[in-house]
C-alpha cells in the first residue's frame, strides 16, 4: 500500500519537478569523457590522426574535434590521493576543451574516487558529517567545482549530480533501492533525494541554465520506480543520463542487438513517462588485440555503435552520446590501478596505433546529424 501511494504522490509531482529542456537537433552532443587525459599526457601517451605516415603526434583535444567532437565530459573527485580529476586538473582540462569550442559536461562524484552502482563513498574528509552537514557540504562541494570553471570563464552546459546513482549516493546515508515499504530504504530516500535537490539548487545559484542530469547505469533497464521515487521525494533534475555498455553480455544475458533495442525501447519509454530530455552520459565498445584479432574485435564494435547510434539519432529529445574515456590505448592504466591490482581499460577506442578507431569515427562523424529533424 505505501508503494501504491508513494508512486500516486510521484504522479501528482510529475509536472512540478521537471524542467523540460529541449534544444535543436543541430545541438545534439557528439561528446568524449577524457577525464584520464592530463595523466596519460604526463604519461608520455601521444595521439595521431587516423591517416599519419609519420611520427607527428596531435593534441588529443584537437584530433577529436577534427573527427566531429563537439563536446567534453570531465570528472571531479572531492580529494583524491593521485591529484588527478581533483578540482584543479578538471579546471585545466574544461579550460583546454572549452578553448577547443568543446561544449563542458561536469561529472560530479561527491566521493575522493570512482562512484558507481558499487562504490558511492563518502569523502575522507566528510566521514563524521551528520545529514544537515552532508547537505551543506554538498552545496558548497557543488558550488565550488562550478565557480572555478566561472573564474576561469568556462560555463558547462551540464552538470551531473552523482554518478551512476541507481542506488543513492553517500552510503550509507543516502542508500536506496526498490524496497519502498522497508522504513530504513525509505530514510535513505529523503537523504539520495535532499542531496539530489540541494545540488540542483546550487548548480542553478552558479548556472541558472545549466541542465542538470541524475545520472543511472544500464540504459537496457526500465526503472520507473527509481525515478518515481526520486520525484516523491523531491528529488530534482532537468535530464535523466544513461550508461549504455553493450557488450558487456555477461552482465546482463543479452546480445547486443537486444540490448541496443531494449535502450531504444527504454529511452523513449523515459521522455514519454518523465517529460524531459535524455542524455546518453557513457558508452563503451571493446576494443583490445592487436593484428587480426584486433582487426575483428574492432569491426564487431563499429557495428554496435552505428548500430546504436543510429537508434538514438532518430530519437526526438534524446541529446546526444559521450564515449567514457576513448582514448585510452595500448595497456595503459592509471596509477592507481596497479597496486590494485586492475587491468587497464579495455573499451577505449584509438587504435593500437593510437588512432582514432572506426567505432569513435562512427560516433563523432557530422554527416547528417545537423540535418535530423524532430
């Protein structure tokens, strides 16, 4: 009975809580999260265009832009131990892109490391913060990271609040999850959803026009109750992002067409139902091997993308896509990584040569995006 009713009040909520935000299909983001990039270039990586014949490296900003980029994602961590993705690196690399013409999404993880549907963290600093306090710090962590990009005369056109946050944000103080009727699931609602309303305030006390995004994972799965919840609790958004991984066949059980389809399927239920625009905030194709066997890996990825991009394209109010961290290559791994004992990331999208790889060129091409009508 609390669950009809919870989901009864959402309904009435609906049309208060959401700030439609459309915008020109000729709008439509071609984005790259490189969060990873000031590390790799202090690393020695380089990047060449697709047709080098000679050892003439490119900035990596500047070859993607020439490939039809035409927008950056970029992460920031409370205080992370490396220094990198922490306030000062996302500012040099938003002030680096937005020089380029690139369009700035703000990837907000309120945590000092990665936050996703496993890992949402409270920062070392914040361990002993009681709810009001959690609040407090979340508006000022808010309002700091975006009046750095303003001092420095970058304005995003996207902030996202949280990361991957199908299950809260700030564990375990923010904890959610689908069991609406359990008293402690139903605190850590009023908690996820005051933080998600207070960054959305502050987002708008530095940008009024921002769009601010809630960002969830597996873009194949319908979560109306998730979003329901959100909305009846006060939670706040302008556009709903999405992670789409879809050869990631272990995960789910699905092949890709069925997971492309179910998205497609998935992202227009999600515009209908919620009246506002979607945005996909990541995806990732595989991409390793080298000679024929990365030859095939890298055919198979270029049909997924344009398989999925074409779906998304067609789609009135979906926004546009971003490719988390394309240019990652050739093993290489975060420092971090290591004494972790993780593998490097193997969804990047250059070449072994370090090119752009035909699934990137896919995503990024111009041809006939700016055409698409609604």
């Amino acid at each position: 009975m609390k669950r009809f009713f919870l989901f009864a009040a959402a309904a009435l909520l609906l049309t208060a809580c959401y700030h439609r935000t459309d915008s020109p299909r000729g709008s439509w983001a071609r984005g790259c999260d490189l969060s990873w990039l000031s590390e790799m270039e202090h690393d020695g990586v380089k990047f060449y265009e697709q047709s080098a014949v000679s050892d003439q490296s490119s900035d990596c900003i500047a070859l993607l832009r020439a490939n039809g980029m035409n927008a950056v994602r970029l992460r920031v961590w409370v205080n992370h131990a490396t220094g990198w993705s922490n306030k000062a690196d996302m500012v040099a690399l938003a002030k680096r892109a937005a020089q380029q013409g690139q369009r700035i999404m703000l990837d907000i993880h309120y945590s000092d490391f990665f936050a996703d549907p496993s890992h949402q963290t409270i920062p070392a600093a914040w361990q002993s913060y009681d709810y009001e306090t959690m609040l407090e710090a979340v508006r000022e962590h808010t309002l700091d990271v975006l009046y750095a990009l303003k001092e420095e005369g970058v304005k995003p056109e996207w902030v996202q609040i949280g990361n991957e946050t199908p299950n809260g944000m700030l564990w375990p103080m923010g904890k959610v999850s689908d069991q609406l009727s359990d008293i402690s699931i139903q605190q850590g609602w009023t908690h996820y959803a005051g933080f998600t309303a207070m960054g959305y305030e502050a987002a708008k006390e530095a940008f009024p026009d921002i769009n601010v995004i809630v960002h969830v994972d597996n873009a194949y799965m319908y979560r109306d109750w998730f979003w329901n919840a959100l909305a009846a609790y006060g939670g706040k958004w302008d556009m709903i992002g999405l992670s789409h991984y879809p050869m990631m066949f272990d995960w789910c059980h699905h092949t890709w067409q069925e997971m492309n389809e179910l998205a497609e399927t998935n992202v227009r239920q999600l515009i209908r139902t919620y009246h506002c625009p979607v945005m996909i905030c990541e995806v990732g194709m595989l991409n390793f091997g080298e000679g024929a066997v990365y030859d095939s890996v890298a055919a198979l990825s270029n049909e997924v993308m344009t398989d999925f991009v074409t779906r998304m394209e067609r789609i009135d109010s979906c926004m546009g896509i971003f490719y988390w961290e394309p240019e990652v290559y050739g093993g290489w791994r975060p420092a971090e990584y290591i004494p972790l004992g993780w593998g490097g990331y193997d969804m990047g999208s250059f070449t072994p040569d370090g090119q752009p790889s035909p699934a990137l060129k896919t995503l990024l091409r111009s041809e006939g995006m700016s055409e698409l009508v609604n």
